[in-house]
C-alpha cells in the first residue's frame, strides 16, 4: 500500500518510513555540513555552559540572589532567545539566507561573552544572559532549517540526532571544565569566566569555513511568512507537533534547578556541576540512537519514551534521597532529552513545507520558549515554597499530562481514513 504524505510530499511523522531508508541511516551518511554545525554547536555550548554551569550558583551564592529570581533570570533568558527564533526563523525563508543569519546569531553572542567576566551587579548578568539567548535566537531557527534543507528525508532523525550529541557534548564538556577550572583558581569565578570566551570565537571560525549552504529551490520565496495564510499552510500535522512541544516544555523547566537540587543534596559548588556533566552524557550518548531509531520507526513512539523518561526522572527527584536518588534522576533527565529533542526537530521538519521550514522551527521554538518561561517561574516559585520536591512533583504531572496527549493523538491517528499529520 502507498505511503500517505505530508504537503509537503514526505511521509506524515507517524508512519513508518520504507526499509531502504533505515539500512542507508548511519553518521557515515549525515552530510558534512551537518557535521560542521555540530561541531559549531559543541564550541559554544562550551562556553556558555561553563559559564551556565556556575552562573546560578554565583547569583545565589555570591550576589544573594532569591532561588524564584533565578528562575524568572532563566525562563525570560530562554524564552527570549525563542521569540527571537520566529523572526529570524521567517526571515530565512524570506531571504533564502540561513547560514546568514546562523552566522550573525553565533557572532553576536561570541561577542556578549567577555561581559560575564566584567559584570559586578544582577543588572549586569541578567542584560549579559538577555543579549547572549538574543544571539541564539537568531541562530537557531535558521541553522535547524538549514540541517533539513541539507539532509535527505530519510536521514533526517539520524542528522538531528547527531547534531544533538555534538551539541551535548559541549555541554557536559563545558561544565567538566568549569569544575578543573574552578579548582585550580580557588573558586574564581570570573578567571572561568574569561577562559569561556576563547571556544566562542572559535564556533564562528568553524562556522564560516566549513559550513555550506544548498542553492535555494527555484519557487518563489514566500513573502510574507508569518501572515495568516502562511501559518495556514504550515498544516494541522505542524500544530499537532508544536501543541504536544508547548505541553511537553511545561514539563521540562531549566536545567538551573538540577544544580540547585545537587545542592541540596550536599555537593559543594565546585562539584555541583557534575550533575549537568552526567546528564550531558546520558543526553549524548542517547540522542543519535533515539534518532535514527525514528527514522526507522514511528517518531511519536520514541516521544513517547522520551516522555516516560522525564516522568521517572522528576519522581525520582522528588523521592529518593541522597546522592543515589540524585544521580539516577539525572541520568534519567539525560536520557529524556535524547530521546525528545531531535526527534521534535525531525517532526517539524517533516509536517511543514520546505519554502516555510524557517518560519515552522520559529514558531515552534516561540511557542515552547513561552511555556519554558511559565515553567521555570513556576519551578522557582514552588521550590520557594515547598522545596525541591513541590517542583519536580510539578514537572512529573505535566510530564504525564503530555503522555495522555500523545497517547490521544497517536488513537486518533490511527482511525481510518484520519492521518493527524496530514
């Protein structure tokens, strides 16, 4: 029987996708410019991770910052950069630019780094952490629609999910830094700080020297992406995706709060980034794997996992005590991401057309930003208030709301006749 698609003539994300496809997937096979903004993606996140890994700790330590305003510091820095994301998103499809844009993006915040080191007052970070999530902003949409325009359907979860463990990679690589760092300087902070600037500039080195960009397609470029008519076209499959990611992020608040939870648990501030060191590997490890299982199988069953991860992870947290209980349920948050954060990216690019695929990670990354900002607010407001354990029950209960969701989706996709992606 034929395969149903999508507008966009690919298969719908819920289907199967043909055998051949599954024996072609390997990191052999990813293009290289995929491989280039992998490596991209590893040199920043380690200078921004080295700073992230201490940054809550400093305001709360150092600066006597109230946990509940590290969460909002968090929340409005994410979900900034996600707003950012829709405009630079549409105004790649717009242009036809998106390693433009990617560029621009990297550059702007490679060039926020040094403040970080200079800053002496909350005001500071906080306008520091709002330029630097600008930058990735402009970044982000354009270089995930760049990774689709560059790799074949059937090796889409495979690139996403290699892009992804690069990216982790920095991330846990990052903090692992921070933490030999901070030893070695007694604990200064902003000497860590200096040091993150170097591999920031290097991201936009490798960027500009390796990454490549496809001719555009010879159909006229949309107009005006984000008009009534072009979120028209992005199709109900899309919004089905980005309704499932908003109720998702509402699960999965800032990565500050395992840090802080760490704390709790008695590690010392040099050690508490350990925890996103471990988590980094778990999420690395995990995220090729999980992507290129969904481009074999059906992507929303490996959501599913993704989901059933976070769940067992918050109620871990929120348990089983001592360092035991922390070590597991960061694991298990590592392992959640893997299987959730390049399999989302793969389902937008499978549900929209490919003359919008800028403005459908734009919007996506908007609409999640928005809730990772009620998430965090949220998080920081019931761990003032109850505890860690107040949160992680919170993250739990969305967590299982999102599984109920998806669980309704997939029934409904499955009655004859319906394709919900369609």
């Amino acid at each position: 029987m034929p395969l149903k698609t999508t507008g966009s003539g690919e298969p719908p994300a819920d289907q199967p996708k043909p055998a051949r496809a599954g024996r072609r997937a390997g990191w052999r096979a990813v293009p290289g410019s995929v491989w280039a903004l992998g490596f991209v993606s590893m040199l920043m996140d380690i200078s921004s991770e080295m700073i992230h890994a201490l940054l809550p700790l400093y305001m709360v330590a150092v600066l006597g910052t109230p946990v509940l305003a590290v969460g909002l510091i968090e929340g409005i820095a994410e979900s900034t950069a996600s707003m950012a994301k829709v405009f630079s998103g549409a105004l790649s499809d717009r242009l036809g630019k998106r390693k433009l844009l990617a560029a621009l993006g990297y550059g702007l915040a490679a060039l926020t780094k040094p403040v970080f080191p200079l800053a002496d007052t909350l005001g500071w970070l906080i306008g520091a952490r709002f330029v630097d999530r600008i930058g990735k902003g402009i970044r982000g949409a354009p270089r995930d629609a760049l990774v689709a325009d560059v790799t074949p359907p059937a090796l889409r979860g495979a690139a996403y999910g290699l892009r992804q463990t690069l990216d982790v990679v920095g991330a846990f690589t990052g903090p692992l830094l921070a933490m030999g760092l901070m030893w070695l300087t007694a604990s200064h902070f902003q000497t860590v700080f200096w040091i993150a600037v170097i591999p920031a500039f290097l991201a936009v080195g490798v960027l500009l020297a390796f990454v490549r960009e496809p001719r555009q397609p010879s159909a006229p470029r949309p107009r005006a992406p984000l008009s009534r008519a072009a979120m028209t076209r992005l199709g109900a499959g899309y919004w089905q995706v980005v309704g499932i990611g908003v109720l998702f992020m509402l699960a999965r608040f800032s990565e500050a709060f395992l840090i802080l939870r760490a704390s709790d648990a008695g590690l010392s501030p040099m050690s508490a980034p350990l925890v996103l060191v471990l988590m980094g590997i778990a999420f690395s490890l995990s995220a090729y794997p999980a992507g290129a299982l969904s481009d074999r199988v059906n992507r929303l069953a490996v959501l599913a996992i993704g989901l059933g991860l976070l769940l067992m992870a918050d109620l871990v947290l929120a348990f089983v005590p001592g360092l035991a209980g922390l070590t597991l349920g960061v694991v298990l948050w590592g392992l959640h991401l893997g299987f959730t954060q390049g399999v989302f990216s793969a389902l937008i690019a499978d549900s929209g057309p490919a003359e919008l695929r800028g403005t459908a990670f734009g919007v996506f990354h908007l609409l999640t930003g928005l809730a990772l900002l009620l998430a965090s607010i949220i998080a920081g407001a019931l761990w003032d208030a109850w505890g860690y354990r107040g949160t992680f029950l919170c993250g739990a209960m969305f967590a299982a709301l999102t599984l109920l969701g998806l669980a309704a989706l997939r029934r409904r996709g499955r009655k004859p006749g319906h394709n919900a992606w369609a």
